[in-house]
C-alpha cells in the first residue's frame, strides 16, 4: 500500500515541470488512482488542512483514498501515525521527500519514495499502452446453440 503526501508530491510535481499546466489535487488523485490501479496496488493521500468544502471531486476514485489531516495537525503527523500504527510496515511504500517522514518509513522497514521518483514511475507506467484485455468469452467456448450452428455449417450434425 501507498501513503502519499499530497502536497508534498504537488509540490515536486511544480518544480519539476515548470512548463507544463499546473495540475490541482482532484486531477493528481486521479492520475495516482489510475497508475495504482494499473499496477495493482492500493494507496492513501493525505494531504493538510479540512479541504475544499465540497469534496465530491474526490468521489469514486479507485484504488485511492483521500483523506485530510484537519485542523490542529499536519499531513506528516498523521502520515506517521499511520506508519507506527501499521500491522505490516514492510508492505509500505510511504511518498515524501520530507527527511521526517522517509526516516520514521527506513525505523519501520517500510519503502520510503521521493516524490520525484514516484511521479517518474507514475508518468512512466501510464505513458505506456494499456494492454487489451482478453474477452472472457475466449476461455469459455462456444455456447451448445453456436455449436451445433458450426456442426451443421461444416455437416457434421448428424
């Protein structure tokens, strides 16, 4: 599982592509939802403050779950937490380049992911073609009725 730091991976994102249109934080949880959903993983963003007050932008995002740390605490701390809290820390891939919260991933054994890193991966899955699925049609066969159609075509329904 993936613990983003949102404004953190912004952040990264900003500098590193000076250029290019700035992105806002419903279109990068949706980016992050579909790189995660490609490889198979699932992941939190966290990011500070309440949010927008209408969060409906961050509905039905797979593979992602958005959350706010609220008033009183910061992304890091609650980033934290949820580091010492986990059952399986090794399964962990926190993304932050901040020293605090990549040193408290390194205590637990966890992966610890620049930012900048993480977002080269995530441009570099999502820019490669998606592979088609096979049609589960494929693996099941013909059905009786087509069958007997492709008897009868051949003359072999006898």
């Amino acid at each position: 599982m993936f613990i983003i730091d949102g404004h953190n991976l912004l952040h990264s994102i900003c500098q590193a592509e000076e250029d290019s249109q700035v992105i806002g934080d419903v279109q990068l949880c949706r980016i992050v939802g579909r790189y995660l959903r490609r490889i198979g993983e699932t992941g939190e963003i966290i990011f500070d403050g309440t949010g927008p007050p209408d969060k409906s932008g961050f509905d039905n995002i797979s593979n992602l779950e958005v959350f706010f740390a609220g008033i009183g605490t910061d992304t890091d701390t609650v980033i934290e937490k949820k580091i010492r809290a986990s059952t399986a820390p090794k399964r962990l891939s926190i993304v932050s380049s901040d020293r605090r919260l990549r040193k408290a991933a390194q205590a637990r054994k966890a992966t610890a992911l620049k930012s900048e890193a993480f977002w080269g991966n995530v441009q570099k899955q999502l820019s490669k073609k998606e592979k088609a699925k096979e049609p589960a049609e494929k693996r099941l066969g013909l059905s009786e009725s087509e069958t007997k159609q492709w008897l009868k075509y051949f003359g072999l329904d006898q």
